[in-house]
C-alpha cells in the first residue's frame, strides 16, 4: 500500500511539471510567430504569461482534487478511513486553491512593479 502511495504523489508531480509543456505544444505556427516577432513582448510580460497559464493549469489540477475527495466522499458509505481522506483531500486542495490565488496576486504584482 505504500508503494501505490508513493507512486501517485510522484505522478501527481510529474504530471503537474509536465503539463505547461503541453499547453504550450498546442500554440499553432502562426502564434509562435507573431509570439517571438511581436516587439510588444519583453522580458517580464513573458514571465508573467508563462506564470499565469502554470497557476491556470495548476488551479484547474486543484479543483480536480475537489472533485475526487467530493467523490472518495460520496462513496465512503460511513467508512471513518475513507471520509477522513476525502476530508483531508478537500482541505488540502483548498488551501491549494488559496494559495495559487496568493501567489498569482504576488507574480501579478511583482512584475508589474518591475516592468514600470
């Protein structure tokens, strides 16, 4: 049971580190092109994108979360184990949501201040 456990936090972080590449695969040719010919596009507005669309995807992988304990939670049927999973997943995936918001205030923030 520890190895399963093992193997899902890894996969959950690999997926989570994985997933900005994908998103940024699915840029067609054009967009690429007008993204690195554009001379509106400096340093610290490409660093805010990048770090936007990673909390974007990030945030939608925490509400993910909220969905999965919500259903570890409905199918408990009154077992304490499974419902204080599912309670702690919620919780977690919260706190998650809490501070993506934090941090892409603070990002936000930052390079707006920088790039001024």
């Amino acid at each position: 049971m520890k190895k399963l456990n093992i193997f899902k936090k890894a996969s959950i972080t690999a997926l989570g580190l994985l997933l900005p590449m994908f998103a940024f695969a699915q840029m067609g040719i054009q967009e690429i092109q007008n993204y690195q010919g554009s001379n509106q596009r400096d340093l610290p507005t490409a660093i805010m994108t990048i770090v936007n669309y990673a909390l974007i995807i990030v945030g939608v992988l925490a509400l993910a979360f909220i969905v999965y304990g919500g259903f570890l939670y409905i199918t408990a049927h009154g077992d304490d184990k499974q419902v204080s999973s599912a309670k702690d997943i919620i919780i977690n995936a919260v706190i998650g949501i809490v501070v993506i918001g934090i941090a892409a205030a603070l990002v936000n923030f930052v390079v707006g201040a920088v790039s001024q």
